[in-house]
C-alpha cells in the first residue's frame, strides 16, 4: 500500500507538470531557448513510475488478437514450459498513465515529447534485455521505472529530427516487498523520432529507398495486419495515437496512404515467429530450446494496415539470429538481431497458473501444427 500511495503522489505531480506542458504546446511556445539545451531539459525529466500487475488475462487477450496472423500454434505460446510471460509481451503492460485532458493532438501522452514544431511521432527501433527467469504470469504487483537517457538531434536545419532514447526497467518486488535490483527481469532502451509537421502532399511526395534483404530467410510467414487488429493493439497498449486508429487522420494530416502498424506490434509478431521456430527446430533434433535473452531492431520504413508483410528469420549461429519484415515491395521495413540463452528455472517459474489457462507443450511444429486454446 506505501508502494502504492507513493507512486499515486508522483504522478499526481507529474500531471500538474504535463497541465503545464501541454500548454506551453498549444500555445507554441518552446520551453526551452534553442535546440542545443533541448537534451538537458528533456533528459532532467522526472518520470513518474508505473505500477501494474502481470495478470494473465491481458497476455491472453494478446495471444487471441495475435493468433490469426501467427504460424499456426504460436499465438499461445509460453516460455518454456512454465507460465513465464511470454518475451515481448510486456509490450502491452505498463501503459502511461496520463488523463485524457492531457494528451496531445495527435493522441500520445506528452511524456517524451520535445515539444513544437516537432509535431509527428513514430517509433524508431531499440533494445530489450531479458534476465534468464523472466516474469510468472501470477498476478501481483510489478513495477516500471522509466526515464529520458538521450536526445539526439539530426538532419539539416528545417529538417531536424529528435530522437529520443527511453529506458524502461522492469522488477517485481522481493520478498521483503521492496524494488532491488536482484527483482529486475528486463531492460528496454525505446527510441522514438519526432518530426516536424508538414502538410501532406509533401509527405506524400517523399520518396522512400528501397532496401533489400540482407540474405535468404531460413523461414518466413507472411500475413496481412487488418485495421481491427491495428485498434485491437492499440486498447491493449492504451495507446491512442491516431496514426494506428483514424485513417482520415493518417492521410489528410500525416501524408500516409493508410493506418500505421505499431513498431511494438510488428516486434512482437516478429519475437513470437522467432521463438516458436527456434523451439520446433530445437525439439525437433531432440534438443533443448533456448530462450530470448536480447534483441536489437530498427524500424526502417512504415507497415501499413491491409498491406502484406513477411517475418523473416536467419540462424548465424546455434545463439544468435537475424530478424527482419519486409513490405509489401519487398523492401526491408524492420531489421535486428536477437540473441538466445539457456533457460534457468527459478521458483518464480515454478508458480502456476489457474487451471485451465493453457494447454502445455508438446509444442507443434509447421508440418503438424494445431492452434493452442484456452478453457
């Protein structure tokens, strides 16, 4: 409960602070005196933490939304054969929690926003780190720390973009109910770009090089995101950005042909691609499969609604594999790498779920594959 009260009075504060802010937004001014103190007013911000709980059913309403666009059999997928969250699933735990009144024009919250004329957000790339144990998915109380570590400034003047690097460290609480860093089971480095507002015919205009692949894919699935799904992500993630939800929006005022795929949506339908073949590969040579330990991406060019894209996945070595999406033309849209590691049972993954929940492996592979479900 003092966790609890402690955490209520920071983001009380901090809404006084984003009144403020929003509304030096939309009166124009810059709170700040020129781009070159830009990172030291953006990287002293306080963020206040965010509390939630890892309950089950939010990962359950994600394996559902996900489960006609995934290989047949691994939108239920767990970690391992203990009911640990599966990695890239806390993509729809800890939303920012911030008052309607309070976010900007174009639907995000204003936490990590440098301000005008850099009106237009996307989602640039980043970094996860996951510990060995992860998180069991058994309700309780889990904690999100977050905080600005850089901002990056490029392009020509007129031109500029802000990229701005956000750290989100994830722990639960130890016995004693206190955060310690032998709690944290994930670290996640999010970069974002802010761009300036145009009108869109010049966003339409804009031209966009083509990227090949960098080599042949060892596997590949293919699908189509629809607009129902789009706004599927986007409740789960409490993320009301209108570039995911309002097609008039998307057009009229951001010069794309239709709405934006979330960067955390395309990551997690590429980790969970990932992580079911390398497990039907392993299994299938009678070996034990690994985990996710890290992942690294960069979002190259935009996916949209109603558009094909392909999850493409190359194995370097028995730890290490090359992750990309392409678009529909075929060019490169999202490139990283991921690394796996061995698994470590601990008696956080012992814990188990309510009955009922999940169906265990045996986990089926392509040529035999039947899709988990839930009682």
């Amino acid at each position: 409960m003092k966790l609890a009260l402690s955490s209520f009075t920071r983001i009380q504060q901090n809404h006084i602070g984003l009144s403020q802010w929003k509304t030096a937004l939309t009166l124009g001014r810059r709170p700040f005196s020129s781009l070159s103190d830009l990172k030291a007013e953006m990287t002293s911000r306080e963020l206040p933490s965010i509390l939630d709980t890892n309950d089950p059913q939010q990962a359950i309403s994600l394996s559902h939304a996900l489960s006609d666009f995934l290989p047949r059999g691994s939108s239920l997928m767990l970690d391992g054969e203990r009911q640990s969250m599966p990695r890239g699933y806390h993509l729809v735990y800890f939303p920012p929690k911030v008052s309607q009144s309070s976010l900007l024009p174009d639907g995000t919250d204003p936490f990590h926003s440098p301000g005008l004329p850099f009106t237009r957000r996307m989602w640039a790339g980043g970094d996860i780190t996951f510990r060995a144990h992860g998180c069991a998915l058994v309700p309780g109380e889990v904690k999100c720390d977050e905080s600005i570590t850089d901002v990056a400034i490029k392009g020509n003047e007129g031109e500029e973009k802000v990229f701005v690097t956000i750290r989100r460290e994830l722990a639960y609480p130890l016995e004693n109910l206190e955060y310690t860093p032998e709690g944290k089971f994930l670290v996640e480095n999010r970069r974002l770009v802010f761009m300036r507002g145009h009108q869109s015919s010049q966003a339409s205009a804009a031209q966009r090089a083509i990227l090949n692949p960098p080599h042949k894919a060892d596997f590949s699935h293919a699908l189509t995101p629809t607009a129902e799904l789009l706004s599927k992500f986007s409740d789960l993630t409490s993320n009301g950005h209108r570039i995911h939800l309002d097609k008039q929006y998307c057009q009229e005022v951001e010069g794309h042909r239709n709405l934006l795929v979330h960067g955390p949506l395309s990551l997690v339908l590429l980790l969970q691609t990932l992580q079911f073949h390398h497990r039907w590969q392993a299994e299938k040579h009678g070996k034990q499969p690994y985990t996710l330990k890290h992942v690294e991406y960069r979002n190259l060019a935009p996916l949209y609604a109603e558009e094909e894209m392909k999850l493409c996945l190359r194995r370097k070595s028995p730890n290490d594999y090359e992750i990309w999406v392409l678009g529909p033309d075929g060019g490169l849209a999202v490139r990283g790498t991921a690394t796996m590691m061995a698994r470590k049972e601990t008696s956080e993954q012992m814990q188990t779920l309510p009955k009922g929940y999940y169906y265990p492996p045996p986990y089926p592979g392509p040529e035999n594959s039947t899709i988990f479900t839930t009682s």
